[in-house]
C-alpha cells in the first residue's frame, strides 16, 4: 500500500527511459516503507521499473515511523543545475546563466520549442518533448566547455547592459542558434535588440523589438501576450528576414520552426 503523493506519468515515463537506456545510477535515495508496510518513497521508481519491465539497484528501507513521511521531501532544497556544474566542474564563472543557456540549448535540440514536434500540445503536457537528462546536459557542456564558457560569459554582459524585453536564457540561448547559421549577422541582430537605440522602422529587428516589449509589459491584454514558442519563432523569424535585409513594417509567425535551425 503506497500513502504518496498522486503519480505523475510524465515523470514516471522519464525514468523509465532512464532505466531502458542504461542511465539509471544508484545515488543513495531509497525505497522507504513504515511498520505498517506502507510505500512511503519510491513510487515512482518502482512504477517506472514496472513500466520499463527492467530492474534496477536502490536501497530499501523498513520500518520507519508512520509519521517519517511527514519530513520526506518537506522543505527540502532542490539542486539546481548551476549547483550541478559548479559541483563538476569546480566554481564556474556564470554558472547560473550558464545553466540556463544549457536548459534551453539542450530543450531545442529536443523540439520544447517547434510545435511540429511537441505535436500542438502545451509545454507542460506528457508527450510534449522528451525531457532532457542530466547526464546529455553536462556531456553537452564537457564537449563544448571552453566555447560554451566564452559565448555565456561574453552574451550575459551584453544582455546585462541592455533593455532587451527576452529572458535572459532566451537572448544567450537564441544567439546561439543564430550564430550556427551566421555569426556576424547574429551579433549585429543581437546587439541592436539588446539595446533597442537606432533601431529603423520598417524593419524586421523593430518590429521584434517592439511585439517584445509590448508583450512583456504589465498588465499587458491577453491578445498582445506571447508564449515562449510564440517569443522564441518571432525571434527567429525576425533574424531570417534581417539577414535577408528585408523591409516590413510587421510579419507573420509560423507555429512550426523552419529546418535550417540544426544546432548538432
């Protein structure tokens, strides 16, 4: 008999990938029941390895007070990423930033962001992407360490000094997939919308600029809101015409990301 909280399927079916695929690692957590044989911790896993029909190695505990459950997973600090690279790879400069721009990196290759992909559902919803383990995310920043540390460090200052209405995640995060298909472009595009002066009308960049700040404004009207698919294909958008020099005084977004944005 399990006293747990409801089950979540799309993080059941996450380790159950994990476990299907080799990467499930025994990190101390254990399966915990109390004297009366209740499941206190460990639902999850023991529904995931049900599901992946493939075992796994964990701890087990018994006979715990009925009452233990009270403290698990009460007021407890979850590790953030940032903790994870500074615990890897020692204090690293702009580690949260870093973190971030990893998060989004990682989420695009993995389609969070083209609607083709996520099938129309929303961010939240269980097939919407294939969530990205820890393990692809600091693999990721170990192969690309020296370029991804300068790129981060170099973008959070110009982010810093700017009055860009994106996130910072997404401006890092953009720019570098931007930069996959033209840096110098990139670079011109980027800064122009950091700092939102000179910007012409007529153009491509002021009108990203503009639907950005209107629609991160307080108070804002439902019609002028943005999700982030929406912030992240008008971006994109607005660089590919840039790049074309195109003039316009405005333009539409697709719900789909066009094919050139391969980041491998």
């Amino acid at each position: 008999l399990s006293i747990q909280r409801r089950p979540t399927q799309p993080h059941i079916s996450f380790l159950a990938s994990q476990m299907q695929n080799g990467k499930w690692v025994l990190n101390g957590d254990s399966i915990r029941f109390d004297t009366n044989g209740n499941l206190q911790d460990g639902l999850h896993r023991l529904m995931a390895c049900i599901k992946a029909n493939t075992p796994f190695t964990t701890i087990v505990v018994f006979n715990l007070s009925p009452r233990a459950i009270l403290t698990i997973d009460n007021q407890k600090r979850a590790r953030r990423f940032s903790d994870v690279l500074d615990v890897t790879f020692g204090r690293i400069k702009y580690s949260t930033a870093t973190a971030s721009f990893i998060n989004f990196v990682t989420e695009f290759k993995n389609g969070r962001y083209n609607m083709a992909i996520r099938g129309g559902m929303g961010i939240h919803g269980e097939n919407a992407y294939n969530a990205t383990d820890i393990f692809t995310k600091v693999d990721y920043f170990s192969d690309n360490y020296e370029q991804i540390s300068l790129f981060v460090e170099e973008n959070a200052k110009l982010y810093g000094v700017g009055m860009c209405s994106l996130k910072e995640k997404e401006f890092i995060g953009l720019k570098w997939v931007c930069s996959k298909k033209d840096s110098k472009m990139a670079d011109d595009f980027f800064s122009k919308l950091s700092r939102g002066v000179g910007l012409e009308e007529n153009t491509p960049i002021f009108y990203v600029f503009q639907k950005l700040t209107e629609a991160r404004k307080k108070n804002v009207e439902k019609k002028d809101q943005l999700t982030d698919v929406e912030v992240i294909n008008l971006v994109l958008k607005g660089f590919v015409l840039h790049c074309e020099g195109a003039k316009c005084r405005r333009f539409s977004v697709k719900k789909d990301l066009p094919e050139l944005w391969d980041i491998n």
